[in-house]
C-alpha cells in the first residue's frame, strides 16, 4: 500500500513537471499541399498539384517546402487571427533531415531577388506576406492576397 502511494505521488509530480503547448490553430495546423494558384487581374490558374508545393503548420512555425527538393525549405513564424494570415521574415532551413532549430538557422532571405525565387514558388512573394482566408476547415484552405487566390488540400 505505501508503495502505491508513493508511486502515485511521484506520477503526479512527473506530469505536473511537464509541459504541453497547445495549438490554437485549430483547423489550420497539418500539412497542406499547394493545389492552384488562381490569378485575380486576369482570371488565369495554375495548376500546382504535381508541383510538390507544401505548406506544414504546427503551433507557431509554418514550414514552406518542395518534396521533388526543387528548391530550399523555409521556415517562417506567424500570426494567425479570425481571417487573416500574417507571415513573418523567412528563414533557410539548412539544417538537413534533422529537423531546425530556428535559433540556429542563420541565414535570413534576402529582399533580393534570391528572396523572390526562393518564395515564389510557395505563393509567397514578399518577407512579410499577409492573407485574408476565404476558406479553413479540416480538407481545404483558400488564402488571397492582393493579386492572386491560393487553393491547397490539406493531407
């Protein structure tokens, strides 16, 4: 009996000692892979499914990546509130298979062009990009900003 006791009081303090973060995206986290691009000025869509454009979110950090590894991954901060997505300045992920730790990674992206190449092919054109969502529930994601509308399906 004074076993149990003694393990029970220790189960306790074990999991009060630990610490969960809880996602408050609801809907929005997961992996959501870039569908088309529709353009706003001249009606014109792009066809991005075979592409391997994705966008995977998890509490605050939203990873930009190519699975044909086409291109480098990016990682961004954001803020996500109501209707509105905001990115925050970019950042290569260089640290290989391992993961990143975003205090590491040191190199920013450029306002260069370097940067608009680097983004671009995400539905990203600018280091502090912003979106108004149209559409967020557990299969589909509709993002606009100024000049185009981006569909993705969430995997």
């Amino acid at each position: 009996m004074k076993n149990r006791l003694l393990f029970v009081f220790m189960l306790g303090l074990g999991l009060t000692a630990c610490e969960v973060r809880v996602s408050e995206n609801g809907d929005f986290d997961g992996l959501w892979q870039l569908a088309t691009i529709d353009s706003i000025g001249n009606g014109r869509s792009v066809d991005m499914r075979s592409s391997g454009e994705y966008w995977a979110v998890q509490v605050h950090l939203l990873e930009v990546r190519n699975s044909k590894k086409a291109h480098g991954n990016l990682l961004f901060r954001f803020s996500f509130e109501n209707d509105s997505l905001k990115l925050r300045p970019p950042y290569y992920d260089e640290s290989g298979e391992g993961g990143a730790n975003l205090d590491e990674l040191q190199q920013k992206v450029s306002e260069h062009a370097v940067a608009a190449q680097r983004l671009s092919p995400y539905g990203i054109d600018r280091q502090d990009q912003s979106y108004r969502i149209h559409t967020l529930n557990s299969s589909r994601m509709v993002l606009e900003k100024e000049d185009v509308i981006l569909s993705f399906r969430k995997y």
